[in-house]
C-alpha cells in the first residue's frame, strides 16, 4: 500500500465519521420536528379544522434541518468513495 493509499483511506475515514457526527443531530431534530407536525395534522384532521399550509416556522427550521443533514450524509459519501478509490488503486 503505497503513501497515496494510506492517504486516500485516512483521510476517507475521517470524513466518514466527521459527516456522520455533523449530520446525526440534525436529522434526529428533523426527525422529532416531522412526528410532531404529522400529530398536529393528525389532531386538527380530528378536530375537523382547516389546516394552514402556509410557512411556519417549524417548516423552515425542518427545511434548514433536513439540508444540513443532506450536507452531512454528502459528507459520508465523499468519504466512502475516498476509502474505495484506495482499495482499487493500491
């Protein structure tokens, strides 16, 4: 395994973890975010309300949410594919 290897597998790890860590907590708030709004939804379909479909602040925070773990998961693919090229080159 030459130099290039060992720094292409190094440096894939650490992007894999580094995109794993950014995206972890976002997506988990994304995740709490949706529940709660899909049994808002649930709550004034019973209650027989008309639901305002316009922005609110939670959709954009599940927005912003949802694109920061889009990064981190890009981040992780960056990292894998760093970690395959090593293999297949060396």
């Amino acid at each position: 395994m030459g130099p290039l290897n060992l720094v292409l597998l190094v440096v894939g790890a650490a992007l894999i973890v580094f995109g794993a860590v950014r995206a972890r907590t976002p997506y988990r708030r994304y995740m709490a975010l949706r529940d709660q709004d899909a049994n808002i939804a649930r709550y004034e379909a019973w209650r027989g309300g008309v639901r305002n479909d316009g922005k609110t602040g939670a959709s954009v925070a599940m927005h912003l949410l949802r694109r920061q773990a889009q990064i981190g998961g890009a981040i992780v693919v960056v990292g894998v594919v760093m970690v395959i090229l090593a293999f297949v080159l060396g």
